[in-house]
C-alpha cells in the first residue's frame, strides 16, 4: 500500500468548485478517457451541487487544474459520506492515488466521517486498483445496476472506515 505521505507523490489541493469551473468540469467528464467510466451530470445539476450545503464539489489542482471531486453526505446523521465523483485529467503521474488520499484526509478529518464509500464500475481497473492501494475494502457488487444502451453495467462498492484511516495515517 502506497502511503498518504509519499514523497513521490505530487501535492495537491483542492477549493471549491465556481461557476466558471463548470466548463472544465464537463468537458472533463465527456472526455475519451473518463466518459465511459462515470455517470455524467448536466450542467444544472452540477450548478445545483454548488450550493447545496450537503455536498462538496471541489476542484482538485496541482500547478493547474488537475481534476475534480464530489463528496455527498456532508450532514448524514451517520457519518457516511459517499465519495461521488473523482475526475482526474491529467493521468498517470500519480494525481489520481494523490486525490484519493486528500479526499480521506478531508472525508476524516475535516468533516468527522465514520465511513467514507464509493463505488466504481467492474470495468474501472485503473480506479479499483487505485482505491485499492489507498486502503479502501471491497463491500459487494451491484450486480447489473446501471443501465447503458442495451447492456447492463456492475458496480464495486468499497470503503473505508475511521479505524482503518487512522491506522493507515499511523502504520
């Protein structure tokens, strides 16, 4: 397992996503290298998620815009907070297990989680590989839950819960 504070990992931040972030963020989404790996919103959707006090939609950058995230279940009275949506555009430097870390330090530390989850496509080998590396643990699979076309798509639903972030942040 890959540590959070890994000197070869690149640093990285996040802020808020804005309005004119919006752009960015779905041309990011329709791009070759993630359409087919996420559930795409509108632009009105996204825009909605800007000011509801239930969700964080952030920018993730580096020197330059790298990304984004989206974290729901900000004030869910159980202290699960799903990890929606992580778009990383600029791939295979490390920015994708970097983000992933930042949004658990962020999920734990800043907003009190208990349990931080995702879920991901069967298909998403990249992305598995990487929550896998982070620490997250495989719950289940949604069996054929997604409908695309005429095919039907499987999820993984991981997480990782606040014991086991602090004994990764320790280890």
């Amino acid at each position: 397992m890959i540590k959070a504070d890994s000197p070869s990992l690149p640093p990285v931040r996040f802020r808020n996503t804005e309005t004119v972030d919006l752009d960015y963020v779905l041309a990011a989404e329709q791009n070759q290298e993630n359409r087919f790996f996420i559930i795409p919103w509108t632009r009105d959707e996204h825009s909605r998620s800007l000011s509801d006090p239930n969700c964080a939609h952030l920018v993730v950058e580096a020197e330059t815009r790298i990304g984004y995230v989206i974290l729901f279940g900000l004030r869910d009275p159980h202290k699960s907070i799903e990890f929606r949506r992580i778009v990383v555009t600029e791939k295979g430097q490390g920015f994708g297990i970097a983000t992933v870390f930042q949004v658990q330090r962020l999920a734990f530390e800043d907003y009190g989680a208990h349990r931080l989850w995702l879920d991901v496509k069967v298909q998403n080998h990249r992305a598995r590989s990487v929550y896998e590396k982070a620490g997250f643990t495989v719950e289940g699979i949604l069996r054929e839950c997604l409908r695309r076309g005429d095919t039907y798509e499987s999820l993984v639903v991981m997480s990782m819960l606040r014991q086991e972030y602090e004994a990764q942040r320790t280890a």
